[in-house]
C-alpha cells in the first residue's frame, strides 16, 4: 500500500531553520514527481516547492532564496531544507508525490511553528 510519511517539523525562533523530510513507501519512486505544500490554520493549502521525476526544481515567490527542495531516490525520501524561517511560514507542512499515470498521494503532515 502506497503511504507518505513526513517528519522534521518542530518549533524554530525567528531566523532558524528547518529540514523536513518525506519518505515514501509502496510506489517506485523515481518515477514520481515530488512536491511541498503547506496549509496555516487560516488559510488555503498552497504550493511551496517541487521537484521533478528529473530533478529539475521550483519554487514559490515567498520562499525562493530561502528553502530547497531535494530528493534521495536511493532512500525513497524528499527533503525541504527550509532558512531564515519567519512567522508566515508557520503552517502544517505536507508532501505530495504524483506521476504521469495520474496517480497521486498525500502524507499526513508535519507541523512547523516560528516564534517571534
């Protein structure tokens, strides 16, 4: 059975940093693009980071100089190493793995907090 599973969350001071991870399971890997969201309590689930099956990467505007998404396909993991956290980054962070046969999976969440 396909499952995502996020861990590396944690509450960060203002300017610190981060690494969540993603390891997945029951899918071949590779062959899935991998993505980050995340959702603050107040708000909608929106697009952080992607990587590609290739590797190639993007990014959204509020988080680009300062997280990078990576992936290990030998340990079936997606990273985001996330600096110079601020308090809108505050969200539950969630990985999402897709591929071009539609199928597509979601991870239950990893919580991150900066504090001011």
């Amino acid at each position: 059975q396909a499952q995502l599973g996020e861990s590396g969350g944690g509450l960060v001071q203002l300017g610190g940093s981060l690494r969540p991870s993603c390891a997945a399971f029951g899918i071949i890997f590779s062959i899935h693009a991998m993505d980050w969201y995340r959702q603050a309590s107040v708000k909608q689930r929106g697009s952080v980071a992607g990587i590609s099956s290739g590797g190639r990467t993007n990014y959204a505007d509020s988080v680009k100089g300062r997280f990078t998404i990576s992936r290990n396909n030998a340990k079936n993991t997606v990273y985001l190493q996330t600096n110079s956290l601020i308090p809108d980054d505050t969200a539950v962070y969630y990985c999402d793995a897709w591929a071009e046969s539609g199928h597509e999976y979601w991870g239950q969440g990893t919580q991150v907090t900066v504090s001011s």
